[in-house]
C-alpha cells in the first residue's frame, strides 16, 4: 500500500509537491549517476571549484554542499582534503552519500534539510559552500530563495566562497515554444500572486508537476548582494553548458545558457 501524500499545508516552506515527491522517489536517487554520467556541465563546474576551492595542508576545511544529490560534486573535493558536509532533502540520495563515502572511508556529514530552513547548521560553521545544477531555483517563492541565501551567508566562515549554479530566463527566447511560455509567464506573473516571472512547471522522470525557477542576471546578481555576497566571478554558459559563453560582451544576458557564480561572503555590520 502506498503511504498517503502529505497535504500541501504541511510541505516545507518553498518545497512544491513535484519537488518533495522527487526527494521521496528511490528510482530516481538509484539512477542518478548514471542519469547524469555524460553531463558535460557536471565536468565544467568542477573546473571551477578545483579553481577556487583549495584545501589547507595544516588544517582540514569544511565544505557543504546544499542540495547535494548523489555527491558528485562533494566526493571529488573531499579526495582533494576537504571534509564534506552533504545536505538533501532526499534521504535517499544522502543514503548513496554515505555509502560512496564509507567505501573510501572519507570525512562526509550527512543532513537531511531544506535549504529554506538551515538553523541546524550553526554559524560561520562552514568554510565554503556551493550549490550546482541549478538546486536554487528548485525553490518556490523569492521570499524562501532569500531565506536560504541569508543561511548561506550564515554558516560561511569570513572569506569564504560560495559557488552557485542558475539557469537564464532570457534563454527560452532559443528553445522550442519557448517565446510562448515567455509571454504565457509575464502575463501570469503580471496578474497572479501565485506565479513568478521565471516559475516554470514541468513532468520530468516521472514526476508530475516539477517546479524550477529561472533566473534573470539583475534578479540573482541582486539577491546575492542582498545576502552579503560579494561577486568574484559570473561565469555565463554556453549552449553546451561545459565552457564560457563565446562573446560574453555581447548581449551576454540574452545568450546565456545560465551562470556558474562565484561569490564571497562579504564581511558588513549585521547590527
């Protein structure tokens, strides 16, 4: 017998119920890998952390990943001497966290939280973070992607990186009725409370109804300074996804596939 859905009253703030029947699905966690074995952004973001990320011979530093799947980002940083803190709400997916990590016996803490609400994780806890493949705009609402990136901010230690991931809103123009669902989203955003410019909606591996958040740059650029980041490099994506957009100078906003930030916490008087 199937267990019953929570009511929609119950699901975690900015968790859709596309998003919490995804994080409840062993199918998908299972598959993962080698769902995602020939992504080729996958190669390219972790050129960008060996970049910015380096370990400290004296001292183990700690890095989190939020919203960290399988582990594909986190296990490689912590071969290089990081210890790993994996943060999901998929229980599964931390579940193959662990087991990748007990197999090499490497130092990985597992959580299982939304991102929306990391009071678990104390202050300046953390000396890096990042957050790839696009795990910001899972979450609904501007108000809850605020909540999480005043967390971010948080639990990183002064100095410290934050690297994150997001698609462009500009880039549908390309896509098949990809204008349409443009204009279909300005005029919704425009007359409905629900809708965001930029919430799309979409069955995706079987799940019905998943939700991610696309992003224009003044949109991110400025949550991010809002949250006490300072940004070091916006790096705009090709078509391919696995490099820097050709031309980034021109009308880069509108051809970017998404960005790949990366920001540091920026030290002010929170007072």
């Amino acid at each position: 017998m199937s267990r019953p859905q929570r009511p929609e009253w119950q699901l975690p703030p900015g968790v859709t119920r596309g998003m919490w029947d995804y994080a409840r699905s062993h199918p998908i966690a299972d598959d993962y890998d080698d769902y995602f074995a020939y992504n080729r952004l996958f190669d390219f973001d972790e050129q960008i952390l060996e970049q910015w990320l380096r370990p400290d011979a004296t001292a183990s530093k700690v890095v989190a990943d939020l919203g960290c799947g399988t582990g594909r980002a986190l296990i490689p940083l912590v071969r290089r001497g990081f210890h790993g803190v994996a943060v999901d709400l998929s229980e599964r997916m931390l579940e193959i966290v662990r087991e990748k990590a007990d197999e090499d016996d490497l130092p990985v803490t597992c959580l299982r939280a939304n991102l929306v609400e990391l009071d678990c994780l104390a202050d300046q806890s953390v000396d890096h973070a990042i957050s790839l493949f696009s795990t910001l705009g899972m979450i609904r609402g501007r108000r809850n992607r605020r909540r999480a990136l005043a967390h971010v901010r948080r639990i990183v230690k002064p100095e410290g990186i934050f690297v994150v991931h997001v698609h462009n809103y500009w880039y549908n123009l390309y896509d098949p009725g990809g204008p349409w669902w443009l204009l279909k989203n300005l005029l919704q955003s425009a007359f409905s409370r629900d809708v965001e410019a930029g919430d799309k909606f979409f069955n995706y591996r079987g799940v019905n109804n998943m939700f991610l958040h696309v992003f224009r740059r003044y949109e991110i650029v400025g949550d991010l300074h809002r949250a006490g980041f300072v940004i070091r490099d916006m790096i705009p994506l090709d078509v391919t996804r696995h490099r820097r957009l050709h031309v980034p100078w021109c009308f880069s906003n509108l051809r970017a596939n998404g960005w790949i930030i990366v920001c540091q916490r920026e030290e002010r008087s929170d007072g």
